[in-house]
C-alpha cells in the first residue's frame, strides 16, 4: 500500500511533534518495530498515521502510514460517516 509522500513541511511539523494533517499537538504510540515507531495523531477526527524513527529528524524514517486524515473527507477536510451532508438545523 502507498500512501501520500510528507513532504519537507510536513516531516517538519512531525519533527515539532505537529500533525500534518489537522495541527494536533497530541499523538498515540503505536507498536514499535525496530528503531522506528508507529504513531497515530490522537484527534478522532484526523487520526493520520505515520511511522517515526525518534531522535532523528528530517525525513529519514519517516513515512505516512495511512491515508492523510483517514477519517476527513479529503474534500472537505469534515469528519466522514457522520454528519451526511445537511446539518440539522431548521428554518422557522
Ligand atoms: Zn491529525
């Protein structure tokens, strides 16, 4: 499976400890595997996962490791599987 290149700004913000994708300070340890370390971005609504290797940083090491903000619709940057288009708001 490939996923979406980081690009430089994006391995920048990961080396800040930032989520790429949604700007998330805060991040889920995943499985470790060698040197390097699975993480997830610990927004519900983002939940990116990229691979790190820590104490390293730049790109190498690093990869996204699943969709960019899998649970987004990419077109719109919203939740997916919730709200389904309409809000619920009602005119009076
Ligand atoms: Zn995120």
């Amino acid at each position: 499976m490939n996923y979406p290149e980081l690009t430089n700004t994006e391995i920048d913000l990961l080396d800040a400890g930032i989520c790429p994708d949604c700007k998330s300070t805060k991040f889920l340890r995943g499985p470790c595997g060698g040197l390097s370390v699975n993480i997830a971005c610990a927004n519900p609504e983002c939940h990116s996962r990229f691979n790190v290797t820590p104490g390293i940083s730049g790109g190498f090491g690093k990869e996204r490791i699943s969709e960019k903000s899998p649970k987004c619709d990419p077109n719109t940057g919203l939740p997916t599987g919730s709200a389904t288009g309409t809000l619920s708001f009602h005119e009076q």
